[in-house]
C-alpha cells in the first residue's frame, strides 16, 4: 500500500469502526485488534470484534463490536534497523 494515501477513521455509535489507510493487521482476537495503518501502530480495543471487511490493496477495513478505545502508537520509519545502526555507530 502507498503511503501517501490518506488515513481516515469513522467510528458509529460505537458499534461500527471503519478505517482507511490500513496496510495490515498484526494482531486480532475478541477483544483487541492491532493494526499497522500510514500513521503509525493502531490498537483497538472493545468486546466481541470482529473483522467484517478488511482490503489491503485499497487501505479499507470495517469491524464491528463494543468498541471502548483507539490508542495510537508510534509511526513506524521505513527502516528502522538502518536507524538503530545509524544511533550506534554515531
């Protein structure tokens, strides 16, 4: 997926959770759902999620349960063990 798409986020009564800008999911069960999106490390947390939708050549995902909480986490940079060795040597 081109990171240059946009990243949105439309969240219904709690209950409906659409998003675009996905580029994969890392991680889902009934309660978490843990995605990598343009912007960084997306985590999602509620009761009963589940995936309705997901296309990853288009960036779109949907998911429906009792949503409690979205938690963003750092963007990831394209080459983070080129930065790790980078801060070593320097």
């Amino acid at each position: 997926m081109d990171e240059k798409r946009g990243h949105s986020i439309a969240l219904v009564n709690r209950q409906s959770l659409s998003l675009e800008g996905v580029q994969h999911v890392d991680n889902f069960d009934d309660d978490t759902i843990v995605l990598s999106t343009t912007m960084g490390t997306l985590t999602v947390r509620g009761h009963n999620l589940r995936i309705q939708t997901l296309d990853l050549d288009q960036g779109h995902f949907v998911a429906v349960g009792e949503f409690d909480a979205l938690q963003y986490g750092k963007k990831r940079q394209r080459n983070q063990a080129g930065n790790t060795w980078n801060k070593i040597w320097r």
